[in-house]
C-alpha cells in the first residue's frame, strides 16, 4: 500500500457510521425534549414502565409454568410406564402368555371379580375348528 493514498471505506461501513451518528443525534434530542417537558411526560414514563414489568413478569411467569408443568408431564409418563402400566407399542409386543398375565395383572388391580387368578395359567379344554378337542390356553 503506497505511503500517501487515503484508505477507502466500504459503503456498508459508511451507512452503519451514519445510522450510528443520526441514533446518536435522534437520542440526544430525546433527551433533551424529556428534560425541557419532564413534569408532564414523567407519569407517562412511569406508566409505561410499570405496564411493562407487569407484562414482562406475567410472561416470565407463563413460560416457567409450561416448562414446568410439561417436565410433571414428561415424569407422570415414565412414572406410569414404570408402574405397570404399559404403553401400546409395549403390550402389542407381547406374546400370548405374557399379554395374558398382563390383563390378569390389570384385573387383579382394579378388583375385577370375574378375574380370580392368571389367565394363561388356568387350561381349558376347548375345541377347534375341526372339533377335535385341544388342551391347555389358546
């Protein structure tokens, strides 16, 4: 870069020093208005700031009880699927006896009274399509 050549400035740095000088001056004036008027405009101000720390309290407020209240639903799930209750994708995976003893559980638990013992333990004797008899559960 030669000695005596000014250094060239970009028109996006050019605009972003004028935005930054015109803030500036706009700011300025603001101040100087709300000096010059303060005993009109101050309950306005206060106002206007108490208005928005209740709104901004009231939304702070909101988002905690949804962050909160979705992680009790988060837990109230895993807690139920712990306990024995089973989700759908679960219970379709079982194979007979398995299901079985799961829906004897479920009865069992809400004193079901047709339901004394473990279904996939009792055997019936039960016949086919064919009719020959067949022993045991399904």
């Amino acid at each position: 870069m030669a000695a005596g050549k000014p250094k060239r400035w970009s028109s996006r740095r050019k605009r972003r020093d004028d935005q930054l000088a015109a803030g500036a001056v706009g700011g300025i004036a603001v101040l100087g208005v709300l000096t010059s008027s303060w005993a009109v405009i101050w309950p306005y101000l206060v106002g206007t700031l108490v208005i928005g720390a209740v709104s901004g309290g009231g939304w702070w407020l909101w988002k905690t009880d949804r962050l909160i209240s979705s992680g009790d639903r988060t837990w109230r799930h895993e807690d139920a699927v712990n306990t024995g209750h089973r989700t759908l994708i679960e219970v379709d995976a079982m194979d007979g006896p398995a299901f079985e003893e799961f829906v004897a559980g479920l009865c069992r638990r809400t004193d079901a009274p047709t339901c004394a013992g473990s279904v996939a333990r009792t055997t019936m004797a039960r016949t086919s399509a064919d009719g020959c008899p067949t022993g045991g559960p399904w």
